[in-house]
C-alpha cells in the first residue's frame, strides 16, 4: 500500500479551491473533497479537479439503507474518484452494497473507506446518548472490523487508533489519519495531534492534512514537507 498526504480542500466554493491548487507548480496532491464544497459546487468540482490531474478522495460519508446507498455510490465511481466513504453505522449490509453499487463494469472502483466513531462523538455520549455500551476504543474496533469483513479497503480513524487497526484487521487494510501537525506548527482546533514523522512511525496508510497547508504561505512548500516527512 502506498503511503501518501491526501490535502483536504476544505474551501466554501469552486473559486478558492481553484485559487489555492493554482499556487501549485508541479506537484498533483491527492485532495480531498468534503461535503461543504461538493453541495456548493456538484459533480462540476470533482471533474474540473480531476482534469488538472490531481487524485480525488470525496468525503461524503454516506449512511443510508443499503440499495440507496448501492446506487448513489454507483454514481460517485462514474464520477471517477480514487476513494470514498461511508458510516460503518450502516451497517455490514449496507457496506456490502456499497461495494457493488461502487464497482465499475470492469471491474475497477474507487478505495472504499469506512467512518468508525467519529471523533466528535465523547465515550459519554456513545454511552448515554447512544446508548453503545463498552469502551470507544472498542467500538472503533468492532466496526473496523466490519467494515473488512464487509471488502472495504479500511477507516479513517486517528493516528494513535492506527496501529490496533492493523493488528486487528490486517496490515494491509489501510489507515487514513487526520489530525497532522507539523512539529512547529499550531493546533488549532485539533486536540489529539501527530507530525507527519509520527504518523509514520505508527504505520498511517495516508494522512489527511488541511490548514498546515492551506493556510501556509507557501501550500507547494508545505505540501511538500509533508511528503517528505511522511513518505519519503
Ligand atoms: O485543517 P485540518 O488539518 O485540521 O483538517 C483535517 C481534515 O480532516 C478536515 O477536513 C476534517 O474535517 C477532517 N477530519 C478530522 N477529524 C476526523 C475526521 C475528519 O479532522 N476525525
């Protein structure tokens, strides 16, 4: 599995998005399209990002019965992205469908990748709200596991979840990590954080890195940073 840095596009509209990949010379990053700017803008967005080369992860995060689900992710794979997700939430079943639904008729489809517990979600809330019993950590787990037993290529969770997430479900079900800093950078919002050197030491498949790049004065040089901490 190819380690890479997926450069989260976390931009309101077509206009900054292009703005900001325009400030790259020749490096194509691997970016991520969340749901923010895809309602904004529809398909038109991952086409005109993907004419310009760059990989495409559309973060949509579908949750839903199964045939709805089987059929909008049919769409998402004619619409030629690399990855995608879901909410293991759903279900095995309905991952299972995704998987058919994102199946191209040759046989290609996008790396489907599952959301375990968001991170936005307390061991308080889990417990009380939802009324999921046990420890997070386990939850995570568990719908890990799911998800690989359902075929999905693997989860986004935190770096520090990486490791238990490959010894649980298999080495090379893949790990994609937000939450990167770089070792000078700021936190901002992010409470549990790694540098890219962490996050590959603890065996992140990819790295999910936003505002340590966007908001650089020099994205192309930060980007750049981050591969090569990361990958190289
Ligand atoms: O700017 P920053 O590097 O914090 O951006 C991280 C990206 O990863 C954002 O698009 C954010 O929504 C996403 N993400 C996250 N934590 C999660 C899941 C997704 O930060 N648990």
């Amino acid at each position: 599995m190819g380690k890479d840095v997926i450069v989260a596009c976390d931009f309101a509209g077509a206009r900054e998005t292009l703005a900001f990949l325009d400030k790259f010379g020749s490096a194509r990053p691997f970016v991520k399209i969340g749901m923010e700017l895809y309602y904004a803008e529809g398909p038109e967005i991952v086409k005109k990002i993907k004419e310009r080369g760059h990989r495409i992860f559309l973060d949509l995060k579908l949750h839903d019965i199964p045939n709805t689900v089987k059929k909008a992710m049919a769409v998402l794979a004619r619409l030629d992205v690399d990855m995608t997700n879901l909410h293991a939430g759903g279900g095995t079943e309905m991952m299972k469908y995704a998987l058919e639904g994102l199946t191209r008729p040759d046989g290609t489809r996008p790396l489907l990748i599952a959301v375990t517990m968001l991170t936005s979600i307390s061991q308080d809330v889990m417990a009380n709200e939802l009324g999921i019993g046990g420890q997070l950590p386990e939850t995570v787990i568990r719908y890990a596991k799911n998800a690989a037993a359902a075929g999905l290529d693997g989860v986004v969770c935190s770096p520090l979840e990486a490791r238990i997430v490959h010894e649980s479900c298999g080495a090379g079900f893949v790990t994609v990590t937000p939450g990167v800093r770089f070792a000078d950078g700021d936190a901002g919002d992010q409470k549990r954080v790694m540098t890219p050197e962490q996050a590959k030491s603890i065996g992140s498949d990819y790295i999910v890195v936003g505002r340590p790049i966007t908001a650089a004065p020099d994205p192309e040089a930060a980007y750049l940073r981050c591969v090569r901490e990361f990958v190289d």
